[in-house]
C-alpha cells in the first residue's frame, strides 16, 4: 500500500474529514462556531453548533471576562438542556466559583434570581421558541442587569478565541460544591405582587405549556387565583411531541384555540 505524505493528494482531504468529524464532537477546541455568539445571548444547534466543549470555554470566557464568585444556573426543558449545564457547571466548580443549581426554571425566573439572590452571575441554558434540535443560553448579572445588547457577548466570544485553553483554577484554586434551590414559591409571590386577586373574576382559562417548564409553574401559581385551569400538555418534554414551543406560528395554537371553542 502506497504511504500518504504531506505531498499527497489524498493526505488534505483525509484529514479534513477528521477535523470535521472532531468539530462535530467537540474534540477540537481550537474550533467554536462563531455564528452561536448572538447579539442578546448563545444560541446554536446541539451538538453541532453548540456542545458540552463549547459550554465549558463559554464558562471559562465568563469567568475570565467577569470573576464571578458565585453563579446561579437554571434550565428549560430541552433534552439537551442537563449535560450543558453540566459542563458549565463543573468548570465554575473547579475554577472556585460555588454553583446554585435552579433546576428547571422560565428565563423570567432567571431574571427575578439574579434580582434577588445574592449571585455575580445568572446562565439561563434555554433556546427560547426554536425547534428542539437547539440550545442556548441567556446572561444576566447581579441585580437583574442584561449581559449582552452592547456588544457584551461579542467581547465574551473575542475573549474566548484570543484566549489560552488553560483550565482555570486547576492549581490552588479549593473546588467549591452546588447547592440546589427551588425559588418557584419566592417567585409566585413576587408575581402575585402586581395584583389583587380578589378582583379577579371566576374565569375558566385554557392554557397551553407546550411540554415546556410554564406546566408545573402555571400549575402552581393558579392555586392562588380564583380560575378554573383547563391545562394542555404540561408535562415538560423537550422532545416538544405535540408541537413546537413557538405560539406565533398559527398551527402551533390549533390545539389551544378548538380547546376555548369547546
């Protein structure tokens, strides 16, 4: 068999395909599509676009970037939605940063937790009303200040290309633990805040969770409200098996609106 060398016409195309096929599992880190880096948060298809790899030098890049102490993480109910916050979280972990975990939670209640916890920093891994195939995340910091909007998440993936592949806090750095913290009832409250239920009439009302996290949270907070709920596909399942989490889409409501006729 004739031996491949540098001068080969076969050897560049071989060896294109195993950086493509490590790109596509993550394996080469010198390579982060630059096209998940979006003007108000992360966003890519699993796991070609966006992977545990690329979470955990995004985790890097946020602690490089801010040095946070603490962080709080909260998810949808993607079905890859568990093993990036994984990553993200044992980066922060073994660079020194404690780790609250929010378990699944909405983005608003991400906002309502940097608002009122006492975190430097608040990653929302969720992709929003796309189709299942994505994931993403949502940045806030402490107080309930946006990252991104002003170009914060363009200088987070500079720094990210431009930086070392150093594992921060591998040396000298004491390993901190996660706590998980369930704030849905903090969370209901504050809501129920801005009205008076007594003023609310009787009403049956329809609602469609999608198999998104709003199930169990609307669920929850209509105890507190004089409403007789009509619930559709509450059970969290980021297979998305009845329809895709985007209402703006007319068919994606069909269930809903013969459900309010009926």
């Amino acid at each position: 068999m004739r031996k491949l060398d540098s001068k080969s016409p076969f050897f560049f195309p071989f060896f294109s395909l195993v950086a493509k096929q490590e790109r596509l599992t993550g394996n080469l880190r010198s390579i982060m599509d630059q096209s998940i880096f979006r003007a108000y948060d992360i966003r890519g298809i699993y796991p070609t676009e966006l992977n545990e790899s690329d979470a955990k030098e995004i985790a890097r890049g946020l602690i490089k970037m801010l040095a946070p102490k603490r962080v709080a993480l909260g998810r949808d109910a993607r079905l890859s939605a568990p093993v990036i916050q994984e990553a993200l979280t044992e980066v922060f972990l073994e660079s020194g940063v404690e780790v609250i975990d929010l378990g699944l939670i909405a983005t608003d209640m991400s906002v309502f937790a940097a608002g009122v916890l006492d975190v430097d920093l608040v990653v929302m891994i969720t992709a929003s009303h796309n189709p299942k195939e994505w994931i993403g995340m949502k940045i806030g910091l402490r107080g309930g200040e946006p990252f991104g909007g002003e170009g914060e998440i363009q200088a987070l993936a500079d720094l990210i290309r431009r930086g070392d592949k150093r594992t921060l806090g591998a040396t000298g750095v004491r390993k901190q633990r996660r706590e998980k913290k369930d704030i849905l009832s903090d969370w209901i409250k504050h809501v129920l805040t801005f009205v008076d239920p007594s003023v609310i009439k009787p009403l049956k009302l329809v609602v469609d969770a999608g198999n998104g996290v709003a199930g169990p949270i609307v669920q929850e907070l209509i105890r507190h409200l004089p409403l007789k709920l009509i619930p559709l596909y509450f059970e969290p399942d980021g297979a998305f098996p009845h329809h895709l989490p985007n209402p703006i889409e007319p068919e994606n409501t069909e269930d809903l609106r013969r459900r309010v006729i009926e």
